[in-house]
C-alpha cells in the first residue's frame, strides 16, 4: 500500500523548467557564448552543477570564460529575479494535501538547492510545513540520477521502496527513482510520454492535475497503477499508435476536455460569421488534452475550424496523433457538429469507435462515435 508520495520539484510542483533554461542561455550570453534550449535538456533535474557543467562541455568550453562559480552566482540572482512576481504552481498541486487528508505522507526530493527550493514552494504558495520532509541537492553527495536522494527521503519517513510513489518529469529523475526500486510517475511537462516509458516509468500523466479525486492510499493506487500495462500498437486512422496503458477515468476526462474546449471557445477570432466554436482533442497516446478555436479570415478560405487547430496543436507537441475523443463545443443548439473537411481530417488520426462528444453553451450533450459522423471516409489507397 502507498504510504508516502516523494515529489521532484522543478516540472512536478512549479512550472520551472523554462525559467532555468532561460536564465542558463542568458549567462552564456553575458560570457559571449550562444547556447540553446538542447544545450541543458539531459541535466534537467539533476542538480545546477550538472545543468551548467554538461551545457559547457557540450558548448565546447572547459575553462575560461566559463566557471561553475560564476554560473551559480548569475543563476541564483536572475532566477530570483525571474520569479519574484509570478506564481508559478503547476496545475494539481493540490495533491499534497490531499494526500495528507488521505494518511499519506509527501516529501520534496529535489536536486537543487535549497535556496531554490525555498523561491520555488514560496512562489507556488507551499510551506516547508506542508510537507514531510524535505531533501535537498546540498543533503546528499550523490545527485540524480543516483539512487540517493530518495532513499535518504525513504528512510527520513521510516518507509520502504514498495510503500513509496516518485513523481518526476525528466529521464535522470526517473532513473533515480527507479534505482532507488520505487515505482515511478512521470509528468509530461518536460518530456513525452514514450520518452518516459522508455526510461521506465511505471504510469505516465500529463500533470499533477490528471489525478482525479481520492479519499484513500488504496483509492489513489487504483487511479494510477490499475490496468493493463502490455497494450501494443494499434492503427489510429493512418497512425501506428501505443495507446496509454493506465488512462484516467473516462468521466474525469470528459470534463476536463470539455473544460478545455470552453476555454477555447472564449477565445474564438469570429468577426463574420459570429458563430464561436471551441474544440479539444484527448490524445490516445498520451492522454494530454489539446485544444483550439476557430480563427476566421477576409479571405474565407483562410479560415480554419477549431477541430482542425486543436489537431493541429497535437500533432505539432507530439509529432503523431492517435484521438481518443474529440469535443466540440459550441452556442449551436444542439450541438453543432465537426464539418466534413474536419472530419475527413479526423479519419486520419481516429478509429472507427472514437467518442466525438458535442456540447453546447447550455450544458446540453450529444455523444457519437466517429463512424456515424463519417461512415466512409476517404483513405488513401496504400493505407486500405
């Protein structure tokens, strides 16, 4: 039974990631070197030592003008900085108290230090209180993706690997955690979820907030590890796809899309027609949530639906789509439908059983598979 959740922080808890990147390319900057975003990807998570000196030595610098030293003094006053006025939780946190209200306990184990530490749970609006314990970069000598630091934050809870869920969201923090023999959960705030299942995540979710509510340890170990985990790929229209082999209740995400596809919808550009549509897509592979608005044009044929923006969205995240379900959402009553060249889109990426569920402004529903909007779409003849 799950007794205690060990949270990596920056990705996990506070949306972070980008910030360090950018404070990292700004100091390559100040010393007259270009970096980019892929110069720090494989040192995210693993501590600022590791951020700043595997950026260097791909850059090619191992000396002057570059010092670990300098780097930190930069990054610390930048990050700040950078910081100071947002807040920067990501979506879910709220499990660490729900966790708590439930008898589990929850610790922070993160590289960086604790100053770091300190900014972040500050800016996300957590205490040092409301949590456990808390590990630092500056607790342990080995950092991530050694085993280390969580098996410092297991014997800090008196728990065993078995009794304890990482969450993480980069491949050193999974392989940490895996090494330390804990079962893993891995965000897809940093990285995708084949990324993930590659490193060895046991569940992979698209944000804390994809964990849908639970009263118990026993309830909690059902959302994220119940299920069949040998799923293969399986043809989504023209795509080979591996869909996700633990997804979340199937009511929790229905509203979440149709939240998504509210949202979207507030925001349609629709000076001609008036007639606002919002669209989100569930992606079978990963279970994130895509969505878009229709975007109208002088030139008519320049317009282009919500359903096909909110593919398109995907598609560009995740380079492949299968569709689990696609919402639309719109003040049609009832509910307006995908247009044929939307769903002759859709037939590329969807099976014949895919939910297309369409809603109104009024909360009213309708619920059909792919095949009866489109019973016989159009394939290209080497995919029949």
């Amino acid at each position: 039974m799950i007794k205690a959740l060990l949270f990596d922080m920056d990705g996990v808890l506070v949306d972070s990631e980008g910030i360090s990147i950018d404070v990292g390319i700004d100091y390559y900057s100040s010393i007259g070197v270009h970096a980019t975003r892929d110069a720090f990807r494989d040192a995210l998570g693993c501590g600022e030592r590791l951020f700043f000196d595997r950026s260097a030595s791909i850059l090619g610098l191992y000396g002057p003008p570059y010092s670990y030293e300098s780097a930190s003094d930069f990054f610390r006053s930048r990050y700040i900085a950078a910081i100071a006025s947002r807040n920067i939780a990501l979506p879910g946190i709220d499990i660490v108290e729900r966790a708590r209200k439930a008898g589990i306990m929850t610790a922070v184990a993160s590289s960086a230090a604790p100053w770091k530490v300190e900014a972040n749970l500050a800016s996300a609006g957590l205490k040092r209180s409301d949590f456990d314990y808390i590990v630092t970069g500056e607790d342990i000598k080995r950092n991530k993706p050694e085993k280390d630091i969580y098996e410092l934050a297991m014997i800090k809870l008196g728990v065993d690997c078995g009794e304890s869920v990482v969450f993480e969201d980069s491949k050193g923090g999974i392989e940490s955690g895996r090494r330390a023999g804990c079962r893993v959960v891995s965000m897809m705030t940093t990285i995708d979820g084949a990324t993930a299942e590659a490193a060895g995540a046991s569940a992979v979710i698209s944000d804390l907030s994809a964990i849908p509510p639970f009263s118990t340890a026993d309830e909690l170990e059902a959302i994220l590890f119940d299920g069949d985990s040998s799923t293969d790929r399986v043809r989504y229209g023209a795509s080979m796809i591996r869909p996700l082999s633990r997804r979340m209740p199937q009511e929790f995400m229905e509203r979440r899309a149709i939240e998504a596809a509210r949202k979207a919808w507030e925001n349609a550009y629709a000076p001609y027609s008036g007639f606002h549509v919002g669209a989100a897509v569930v992606s079978a592979a990963t279970g994130r949530i895509y969505s878009g608005c229709n975007v109208e044009n002088s030139s008519y044929g320049a317009t282009i639906c919500a359903e096909r923006n909110a593919m398109t969205s995907a598609i560009t995240a995740e380079g492949s789509l299968g569709i689990d379900m696609l919402v639309v959402y719109s003040e049609d009553e009832p509910p307006a439908p995908p247009c044929a060249m939307c769903l002759q889109m859709m037939a590329e990426f969807a099976r014949p059983e895919t939910l297309v569920l369409l809603v109104s402004t009024k909360a009213k529903e309708i619920r059909l598979s792919f095949s009866q909007l489109l019973p016989m779409p159009f394939v290209f003849p080497t995919m029949r």
